[in-house]
C-alpha cells in the first residue's frame, strides 16, 4: 500500500510539465505537417503523423492523472468540483467554437450562424481541435464513478489496467477495421465519445492514486521504459506500414489516429514522456534554471491556451504563405511552421493570462492575482484550474 497522499498541501508534479510542453509542441506538429507536408497524400508525411499521434490520448492521461490526485484525499463535494470545472471550461469552449465558427461562414444574418454553433456545441464540430474540451466535459461529469472504480481496484490496479487495455484494443479493433462510415450505434461520434479514451483516463487514475510507488518504479526502470518506447513506436511504424500496402491512397487510414497500435504506442511514449518529467526535476531544484527548462515551463503554463488557439494562427500564416506565393521545400515550410505557432500561441495566451478576461478565454486565472488557497496541481485542461 502507498504512503497516504493526505496532506494540507500537496506537492506539484513537476514531472507533468515535461509532458505537457512535448504533447502540446507535438499536437502543433501534426496540424503543421498536415496542412503544410501533405500530411494525407505523402507517404513519408503520414509516418511522421502516425508517430505523433498519440497526442490525444497523452491529454486524456494527463486528465485522468490530475483530476485524480487532486481529488484523491479530500471529501468529496462534486457540486462544487463541477461548478469549478465547467466555469473554466465551457465558457472558453462555447468562445472559442463561436470564433472558429467565424471561419467557415458569416456571422450575419445572425439567426444562420446562432443555428449552426448551436448545432456544433455537442458535437464540437466547430473546428476539428475541439473535440477535446468536449470529452473533458463528459469526463468531469463521470469523475465520481471514476473515482471509485479507481479507489475500489487500487490493490487490483494491474488487473484493472490490464483488461481496461484488452477491451480498448478491441473497440480500436472495430474502429479501424469494423466500420466503413461510421453510420451510428456504438462509437457513432468517433474521438468525441469519452470512453474512445477509457484506457488513458485509467493509466493517469492509477498513476496518480499510487504516485510515490510509480515514480519510483519508473526512476529505477530506465531501461525498461525506454525499451518500452522504442517498442511502442516499431509498432506503430509497423502497422503503419504493413497497411499502407506502397499506395499512397491509403495513407489517411495506415495513419489513423483510432487503431489497434496506437493503444501500445501512446501508452509507451506518456510513460516515457513521465519518466523524462521526472529526470528533468533536477533542472527546476538548481538555483539557476537552464534557459531549456524555462521554456519548457512556460509552453506547459500555456499549453491549453496554445491548444485553443494555434489553429487560429495556423489560418492566418498559411494565407500569409498564399498570398506571398511562397513554395519552399515542404520540409523547412513545415518546421518553419511549427515554430511559428510556438512561438506565437504561447506569446499571446502569455498576454491573455494578464488581463481579468483569462479564465473565460484560455480557462486560467490571471496572472498576479492575489490567491487565499495554496496552489494546486493543475490539470492539463484549463492549464491552472
């Protein structure tokens, strides 16, 4: 049994901010290869993507992670919890699909465009990155069965894992080879349903409730997580290739985010993602922080704003590119790419985070704030709720 986690203050996982800078920098990555690499027409293109995809399922990790060890010694009041969560979440999510709406048609008449937002708010169809705080949503809500299902198997967790894994191998199973449309029934709305992701909301439960043990497990078993992480991304390669069958058409569905090695991918590359977080600490106990590891705290302190908007700036620099008439090698227009949106989304939701409107746009408090309650570990989405 783990040392109780009982504490007025608990410590922040620092460990987690490694995480959250390499999956946001990553998640920007793959809508830059996209739209910038012929992400779904190159063969070479598609294998870079079907590495970086395990994106979402790191985030739902990180939520299962955060929620869980914030809530994991204290009473629970859920009214309260849920009040807290969907102030700082859906108010920025109905926003910001509303601005995304603005994209794809006019706002006026204003009865067209109201129709369509009310129409793509369950769905978060509104652009194709919103998904995400649609699932937190859901999640929040099922965080007392959750927890429960978490305390209840805490002496069992391997077992717990082991055949939440079985059954998200089978469902990404019939994903990607049982369906052709999608046409409804079970996983109708595919990636927006919160158990697509049960496995990840598992791993971060079970992580955060037994955190002492693992973090101990994971700092004395480099090698076999790193072995892990090589395995994961053969796989996943493997797959890539095998059902890529040398045609290029097939691209879309070789490198499908909902598919079988993506469980083992993403599953390998969070936990190595963590182990790294944990090596890192020592970067954040020097006197003098290294300019490294000052940035990779500030793209984590943003990461949800960065998430929100960098498609928003990806529009934007891909007319500028238009309009320049510029044809660079694919290759450097999409690194290139990649650092801009860094760049410029983590520049302006660090602008955003100082004005008093920041909890309802990039779902924060403002920064210098005074605060009466100590601080508290946050989740990955709103980045400091």
């Amino acid at each position: 049994m783990m040392e109780s986690m009982a504490k007025s203050k608990k410590p922040y996982v620092r460990s987690l901010d490694v995480v959250r800078a390499v999956t946001i920098v990553s998640v920007i990555m793959v809508h830059s290869t996209w739209f910038t690499a012929n992400g779904g027409g190159s063969i070479a293109a598609g294998a870079v993507l079907s590495v970086l995809h395990f994106t979402r399922e790191s985030f739902m990790a990180l939520t299962g992670f955060v929620l869980t060890y914030s809530l994991w010694d204290r009473p629970a009041r859920w009214g309260r919890f849920w009040v807290k969560r969907y102030r700082l979440i859906a108010i920025p999510y109905i926003i910001w699909s509303a601005a995304y709406l603005t994209l794809s048609m006019p706002v006026w008449p204003i009865l067209p465009y109201v129709s369509k937002l009310l129409q793509d708010l369950p769905t978060g169809a509104a652009w194709f990155h919103l998904y995400y705080l649609l699932i937190t949503m859901q999640f929040y809500l099922l965080m007392p069965g959750f927890l429960w299902l978490i305390r209840r198997f805490q002496n069992h967790a391997g077992w717990l894992v082991g055949v939440v894994a079985v059954m998200e191998i089978l469902l990404m199973v019939y994903d990607q080879y049982g369906l052709s449309a999608h046409p409804g029934g079970l996983n109708a709305y595919t990636g927006t349903e919160v158990w697509t992701y049960g496995l990840y909301f598992i791993i971060g439960g079970v992580m955060a409730s037994r955190w002492p043990e693992i973090s101990k497990w994971l700092e004395s078993h480099s090698r076999a997580v790193l072995g892990f992480f090589v395995f994961g991304i053969m796989v996943m390669l493997g797959f890539y290739f095998g059902q890529l069958q040398g045609q290029v058409s097939r691209v879309n569905f070789a490198d499908a985010v909902l598919q079988p090695a993506m469980v083992v991918e993403s599953a390998a590359i969070f936990l190595a993602l963590v182990r790294v977080g944990i090596w890192y600490q020592k970067y954040w106990r020097q006197p003098g922080i290294p300019w490294h590891a000052r940035v990779m705290k500030r793209i984590a302190d943003v990461s949800f704003g960065m998430y929100l908007m960098h498609p928003m700036i990806l529009q934007g620099w891909l007319l500028l590119v238009h309009y320049w008439r510029w044809k660079p090698e694919l290759w450097f227009l999409d690194g290139l790419t990649v650092v801009v949106l860094v760049v410029f989304s983590a520049a302006i939701t660090g602008l955003l985070a100082r004005t008093p409107w920041a909890p309802w746009i990039i779902g924060r408090s403002a920064i210098g704030r005074a605060r009466t309650k100590p601080a508290e570990e946050p989740t990955w989405a709103p980045s400091n709720a």
